[in-house]
C-alpha cells in the first residue's frame, strides 16, 4: 500500500495549515502505521483498515472464498460436494450429494467425520478389549466401565402373523408366538369373568369362562395362611356352558378335591389343568374355584379314648411320639413321622427316591403298642411309586393294598370285653368278596365281630353262636372312598354299621355270642383272612381304628372329625 505524505509548514497566526505534497521550511512526516488508533500489523495486500468494537483501526483480510469465512470448515473439497451443516463443530463442511436408486429430487447426504478425537477404547470410562463383528457395548454398573460384548441373537424361525414374546422371567428370554391380528380371543371376556367372579355368593377365587369366539379369566386369591382353629378348603368345579351363574348354574365338583390348606397357586394350576383333558375341558365351559375356612379337626383319640389299637397317616393322639409307618424302598428300611399332624411325605419320597417304597410297619398310636407288621417283602402294601410319588386317595397319602397277597398281622387279640366299635377309611378297586378285617376263629361257641365284603355287600358281624344277633349290612358295595363306622353290643344284642354316615340294612339272623373265650389263631389280620390267606383286600386304606367298648353313642363325632379331614362326603 503505498505512503500518504503528510507535509505540516510553519504556523501562521496559529493556524497549521496540511497539504499534500507541499514543501514547507520545516515539516514532520506522518504515517497511519505511526497513528495512536491504527493497528497495521498483520496486514497484506487486498487487506483493508476496518473500525473494531473499541473505536480503534485494524487491518483485515477481505473474505474472497468460502473458505475464508469464520464459520467453514473445507479442507481439500471434491468434485461434486456440497457444504452440509455440522452442528457439532458448528461450521459448513464438504459433504456428497448424490442420488441412489431415488426418485428425482431424492438425494442421500453423507456428512464426514468429525475432527480427529481419541476412540471409543480410549476413553476413561470404556474398558473395550477384543471386538468381534455384531459386539454391543453395555454399561457394568459393579465395574462402572462400558464393556464390549456379544449382541443376544434373535431366535430363528416364526411364520406370517407371530412376534417375539417373552418367554420366561429370564432378560432377552423371548419366542416366536401367535398373535391376535383382528379379533383378540385370549381374555376378550375378562370383564364378564371378573363380573361373574366378584358377583358370587360364595368365594370364588377365580373364574373362567370359554366359548369358540373369545374366553376370560377372573381371579383374586384369598389368603393361604387359616385363622387359628380354622383350615382352608378350595373346591374347584367346571359346568358344560359359557358365562355359568357362580350360584345358579349347574356346577360338577372335580374330585378328589385339593387337600386342605392347599395354596392358591396349587389348586389353580389344578383347575387349569383340567382345560388339557377331555372331561371338563371343551369349549363351551366355565371353571370356578372357592375358598371357605372350616374348622380344624382335633385329634381324634384325645376326645374319644381308649383305643385297643389304631393305624392312621394321619396323627390321632397329641401325646403320640412315634412314627407313622416304616417302609422299606427294596434294599434298607426307614421309619417316616408326621409333618404338622400328617405323614412326612418330603421324608418318604427322600428316603424312597426312585423307588418304590412298601410299609413293613404300620405304628399303633393307641399306646397298646399294637403295631401291624410285615416281614416278607413280597406282601408288604405299597405306599410310595418310584416314578409317580406317594401313592394318595382324594388327595390323601394311602396303603395300597394287591388283592393278592399283602396283608399285615401280628395285632393283638381282644382279651374278654364282648363290645367292638370300628372305624375304617378306605377305597375298594373291586368289589368282588374280600376282607378287610379278619378276626381269629373261635375254638368253642364264642365269637367276635369281623368286617368283611360279600356277594356285593359290606357286612359285619360274628362267628355263628347262640343266642341270636342280627347282622348289618351295605348293600351294595362301591369302588368310592367311604367311610365305615360299625359297633356290636353283647349286652343289647346289636350291631349297626353305617357308610358315610348312613346306616346299612338288616341281614339275615345268625345263632350269635359275643363272650370272647378263645381262639385257634393268635392275632387279627388287617387286609386279609383270619389265617393270612385269601381273600385279601384288594384297595386303598388310609385310617383303622378299634376299640373294644361300644361307641354308637358317639358315632355322629368321631364320623365328623374322620370326614372333616379326609373330605369324603358332605
């Protein structure tokens, strides 16, 4: 840029006069770079003196090309880019337009890296090490890092109309599953089930109902925990119709029914799984399961004692410290207790395993020491299946007597009372004539009572003597769990027997004595003849208990505790 000369002559009447290119006596030459308000550093050609924010002068390049300006960022541009926006840098950078396979107009904007920064692996809360094609970083909460690894791959197969659904309560756990695409059937009709279920007299803790179109499920359990004294009871039922009344409707009761104190969860999964069978499961169908608390049976010998002898899976006497039953599991023998008043079925299975497991010993709670026994394996009854667990009756554990040969022995005699009361829970598999109970035979003109299955009936009665009794029977006989309660009195020459509470018909009349002298065997069988011979039980027991004095007067009692906890009949 070239030189203002300035040329300042002499004053003249105080007055300085500046001409350019004037010569004067004596002059001083200024510069702008000389200036107090010019800053000319940094200045080239094509710069130009422009006034800054203070007032002062600086010289400043004029911008020419785009990448002169403050807010571009272009370095080396090709052929066909164009200046895309980067927000992180805040400045315009060369980025490609093109059109790819588009329509017209349609362009695909690719946006270079941004300016050299360290890698992710680089950075102090990353702990990268070892990538593989497909990796993912995930967030390591114990270690605070970002760790590289394996993306969860997605389950091969599914069709046209399924989705990925979780499968388990496991993360990332998921399958290929139907899904409603127009009408949803799954729970279309929960408000009618919750309306059903909620509107009952009873308590029903879950209703469900099905038709071809739709179903719905219902449900709000009550507690498992029984107020003191109290048990549990859930009943589940099924009617052959959609949207059934809970109080109206016809109604069938699933038997066995669930034992009691069952929890929600387990007689839940009961009733549904009876939607997998064929007999209350089809479509159009309602189920229902209630709740009530009953009162909890007492111990049946601390009310009604003296016992000659009693057997039970059951505890029958509070002061009882012994075991249930021993069972042998085909090579070693274990004696299995109560567990809250009930055989120890977590003990059984424990000690049987795989096994099937066979009761040796059948423990007298009486406190005569009265124990059934067997000592040949091969006629021992089974209590325990190695592959479908504890052998039960209405959701009961039981003995399981062949028909065969099994039977036990070895209970003591009555001494010289003339009276019997009997009280018996089993389930016959035939009713083909067989004994339950065999008494010893009399070796004079005395008898006693025996209990016993023929030409269909439930019978009860003694060996023929003088003078006459009336024998009682039930007929006929059925393959159901019953409850057998019967009695004999010398004194008032009578016997009774009744099954679930109703009593049997008058048999025929027999000479009759029931003044015990003696016998030619030694002891009564349980599930057999009097000798240990056919014709042997063929079913299941589960309670026995004599006594050798007559209780018909508190028979209504002791049948109501024996039922309320086996559940056998209304």
């Amino acid at each position: 840029m070239a030189r203002v000369k300035v040329q300042i002559t002499t004053p003249s009447n105080n007055v300085i006069k500046v001409s350019p290119g004037v010569s004067a006596l004596s002059s001083v030459q200024l510069y702008l770079n000389e200036l107090i308000d010019v800053n000319s550093a940094h200045g080239a050609e094509g710069y130009v003196l422009t006034q800054q924010a203070d007032g002062t002068f600086a010289m400043e390049a004029v911008a020419t090309t785009l990448s002169d300006l403050s807010d571009t960022n272009i370095l080396n541009p090709q052929g066909g880019d164009s200046l895309v926006y980067d927000a992180g840098s805040q400045k315009w950078v060369p980025g490609g337009v093109k059109s790819v396979n588009g329509q017209d107009g349609d362009v695909v904007i690719t946006i270079p890296s941004p300016p050299p920064t360290p890698g992710v692996s680089g950075l102090a809360d990353t702990n990268i090490t070892s990538l593989q094609d497909d990796q993912i970083i995930r967030y390591d909460s114990f270690s605070g890092e970002w760790l590289n690894e394996d993306l969860e791959a997605l389950p091969a197969g599914g069709t046209t109309g399924q989705a990925l659904v979780k499968a388990t309560g496991t993360d990332y756990d998921v399958e290929w599953a139907d899904i409603a695409i127009d009408t949803q059937y799954h729970d279309r009709f929960a408000t009618n089930a919750e309306t059903f279920r909620s509107g009952a007299t009873d308590t029903v803790e879950l209703y469900y109902t099905a038709k071809a179109d739709g179903d719905g499920l219902a449900e709000s359990a009550s507690s498992d925990t029984p107020t003191a004294g109290k048990i549990i009871r859930r009943k589940i039922y099924y009617s052959e119709a959609a949207f059934a009344d809970p109080d109206t409707g016809t109604w069938v009761e699933f038997t066995p029914a669930p034992a009691d104190d069952a929890s929600f969860a387990t007689v839940k999964a009961a009733l549904l799984e009876y939607l997998k069978a064929r007999t209350g499961g089809t479509v159009p169908i309602s189920l229902k399961q209630t709740w009530e608390e009953a009162d909890e049976s007492s111990l049946l010998l601390d009310t009604y004692t003296g016992a000659a002898a009693a057997y039970s899976l059951r505890k029958l006497r509070s002061l009882y410290t012994g075991d249930a039953v021993e069972v042998y599991n085909g090579s070693s023998y274990a004696d299995i207790g109560f567990s809250n008043d009930e055989l120890d079925t977590t003990a059984l299975a424990a000690h049987c395993g795989s096994n099937d497991g066979f009761v040796s010993k059948w423990y007298d709670q009486s406190s005569n020491t009265n124990d059934a026994a067997q000592t040949n394996t091969a006629r021992m009854p089974k209590i325990y299946d190695g592959t479908t667990g504890v052998v039960t009756e209405n959701g009961k554990p039981a003995v399981d007597f062949d028909g065969s040969d099994d039977f036990f022995g070895g209970i003591s005699k009555p001494s010289s009372t003339p009276a019997e009361t009997m009280a018996m829970v089993l389930r016959l598999d035939v009713t083909t004539d067989q004994r339950m109970v065999g008494h010893p035979t009399p070796t004079t003109e005395t008898g006693f009572p025996r209990f016993f299955l023929a030409a269909g009936n439930f019978a009860y009665n003694d060996y023929e003597a003088s003078p006459t009794i009336t024998t009682r029977a039930l007929s006929p006989a059925d393959t159901n769990l019953n409850l057998i309660f019967a009695d004999v009195n010398d004194t008032t020459k009578t016997a009774h027997i009744y099954k679930n509470g109703i009593a049997g018909t008058n048999g025929s009349t027999l000479t009759k004595s029931l003044q015990l002298l003696s016998y030619s065997e030694t002891d009564i069988k349980l599930g057999s003849n009097r000798n240990g011979g056919s014709p042997f039980l063929n079913g299941k027991m589960q309670e026995y208990i004599r006594w050798d004095i007559d209780r018909a007067t508190n028979r209504t009692n002791i049948e109501s505790n024996i039922n309320t906890f086996y559940n056998i009949y209304s």
